[in-house]
C-alpha cells in the first residue's frame, strides 16, 4: 500500500471511529440528563428510547469501556491527542450541560419580559432615557428645517453584580453518586438567583430620581383596579395614551404586551383573558411576587412581596433591563478536578455568574393593586 492508499485508509479509519465515540459520548450525556430529571435539548432527544439513567460511577465506566475499544488511536482520536482521558472529557461535557439546561429551563417566562443588554466593564455602565421628539413640521419652500432640542429624560445606572459560589464532593462522600443531580441543582440556584433579580427589581427597584419603579407620583402605580377584563383594557389603554415629558406628543413607542401576576391572580388571569376573541397579552406568573425574594447584595434581606391581587402590564422592550458582561451569555461554570493535588480525590464546581437587572423606563411598566 503507498502513501496515498494508507493515509486514506487513516482518515477512513479517524472518521469511523470518530463517529462512533460521538454517538457513544451523546448517550452517555443522555443517560446522565434523563437521570437528573432534566428535559433533553433536541439535539440528544434521538438517543432518549435507548438512554438508561446512569449514577456517576456507572457514566465513568461506561466511558472507561469506551476508551478500550480495540484500537490503538482511539484514545488519541477521541481525546484531541490533548493527553485527557475520555471519561473525563465525557463527564465534563455531562456536567456542563446539565448546569446548563438546568439553568435555562425554569429561567425561560421570567427572561421573557426583560430586555437583553450586555456592559463592557463590571464597574459602572449608563442607559441614557431619550424622551420622544417632535414629528417632523411641513417645510416652507425656502425655509429651513426645524431644529428640535434632543432630550435625554434621566440617565439610568446599571453596574454588573459578582456572584460566586464553590461546590466539591470528596470521590469517598456518599453523594457522589449523586453527582449528576446536584449539578441540575447547582443550575436551579444560579436560576433563582436570576429570578431574585428581576422580581426584586419590580418589587424595590429604584431609578435615578430616587423613587421606586412603581409610584403613585410617578402614575404608574393605581389602587383599587383589581384583576378584571375592563381594568386590564383601561390600563392598556392609558399606557398606550401616555405623553412625552415635557410635549404633548404621543409616547406610542410604549405597547403594553405582558400581563405579569402572583400566583393568586394566575388563573383569574387566564380565565379573564379568555373572555377575548384575540389575546393582545401574554401572561407571565411568578410566585415571588407574592412571597417576596432575597436581596442578595445587601446581606440577604427579605425584599416583601406586592399588595395581595396586584398585578402588572409591562412592554418588555423597554421596561426591565437583564445585564450581563459582553460575550458572556449566563453563569461561567468552571469543572475543578482533584486527583491526589493536596492529599483530595473528587469533583467541584467554581461558580461565576455576571449579571445585574434594572429598571429602565417607568412609562413601560405599571402596577395595579386591587384595593
């Protein structure tokens, strides 16, 4: 055989082999979400009719097996010839899913009514408030254009909170097994941290002029409106009908489209929407808004929940801002293994999550309490 037949032969043989260590590594990232109870992204989902949950000790053998397959190349094949072993490229590539699905999941109606923004530095960032100008006036023949001031309403702060945490399981500690499930719980934390945010945000937050998002000063916050079909359309009504500032021209960039409540007010909610033949708003239900949340940069105080039967209409463009540093698109999870480093065997978790959510424009968000 020449050069040519027999590096032919190689590649044929790399790709083989290549694709079955895919397959092989995608059920084992199968078996371990299935067995932390997460959905499995679309993906995994072919290999869900064969996938069995796996412990942690069953994954590592199951990798183990992997690598000793009849070949000599496999391991440099499936490793990347970088010098780590399969099982613990596997269980890595495990474990950072999980967290991740884990995360997304129950984070998915709660993101849905902020707006997106990412910050360059972790110290402080601004999002300067643009009061809507005038429409343009007919010209004169000869004339000249109008020049209208440009109006910035306030500016808004935004600095980007630190969040860490460390986890580690010794390989002896009895949990171990349970590896796969506590990282799905290391992801929900690092979720209800999120949700703590924007919920705080609501219920506390406060703007550049020092006021809560929500006053009465202010108009967006109206007493004695309780869930109904009517106030929910007079509400919409007057959000959509808001003026400028300091003009009487029409804000009509505001356009109320969440309808967020407690979990009291979830299903009137639903049954009062139901009374229209087209559905303008889409509800969102968190129970913190009744319960209340933590306020994790002042010493984990209790930030207290709304009036009972409040509820909120919100533009979700413009009302809630979640920050995050540039590039980074959630919490930066870091795999730590020991392997006899300080007299520790085990498997750990460096937590790092980036974010920060603010309030941004109170003409896009408006609370109503029921008495």
């Amino acid at each position: 055989m020449d050069a040519t037949e027999r590096h032919k032969s190689e590649e044929r043989k790399r790709e083989l082999i290549n694709r079955q260590y895919g397959k092989q590594k995608s059920h084992l990232v199968a078996s371990v979400m299935l067995g932390a109870g997460l959905e499995l992204p679309t993906e995994l989902k072919a290999h869900a009719n064969t996938a069995e949950s796996m412990d942690m000790a069953e994954m590592a053998d199951a990798a183990r097996r992997i690598e000793d397959q009849p070949s000599d190349d496999l391991y440099l094949y499936a490793s990347g010839g970088m010098g780590a072993t399969l099982a613990t490229e596997v269980t890595d590539d495990v474990y950072n899913m999980v967290i991740r699905q884990a995360f997304e999941a129950p984070l998915t109606s709660l993101l849905s009514i902020t707006t997106p923004g990412e910050s360059r530095t972790l110290t402080k960032d601004v999002r300067p408030i643009v009061e809507q100008t005038p429409t343009p006036t007919a010209h004169a023949r000869g004339g000249q254009a109008d020049s209208p001031d440009v109006k910035i309403t306030r500016v808004e702060s935004i600095t980007v909170g630190v969040y860490t945490q460390y986890l580690w399981i010794d390989e002896m500690d009895d949990v171990l097994a349970a590896a796969p499930a506590i990282a799905a719980s290391v992801g929900r934390s690092i979720a209800s941290l999120d949700a703590d945010l924007i919920i705080g945000a609501i219920l506390a937050g406060v703007m550049a002029d020092d006021e809560a998002v929500c006053n009465a000063t202010a108009g967006n916050l109206v007493t004695g409106k309780p869930l109904t079909v009517q106030n929910v359309g007079d509400g919409y009504s007057a959000m959509r009908k808001q003026l400028a500032d300091s003009e009487a021209i029409l804000n009509e960039n505001v356009v109320p489209n969440v309808l967020l409540t407690g979990s009291d007010n979830y299903f009137p909610a639903l049954t009062e929407l139901e009374k229209l033949s087209q559905q303008p708003l889409r509800v969102v239900e968190d129970p913190r808004l009744e319960t209340g949340v933590r306020n994790h940069d002042v010493d984990n105080a209790t930030i207290a929940g709304a009036a009972a039967g409040s509820w909120w209409l919100l533009d979700n463009r413009r009302a809630i801002e979640r920050t995050v540093l540039r590039g980074s698109n959630g919490p930066t999870v870091t795999q730590v293994r020991r392997n006899g480093e300080d007299g520790q065997w085990g498997v750990g978790w460096a937590i790092r999550h980036a974010v920060a959510v603010t309030p941004l424009d109170r003409t896009c968000i408006r609370q109503f309490e029921a008495a």
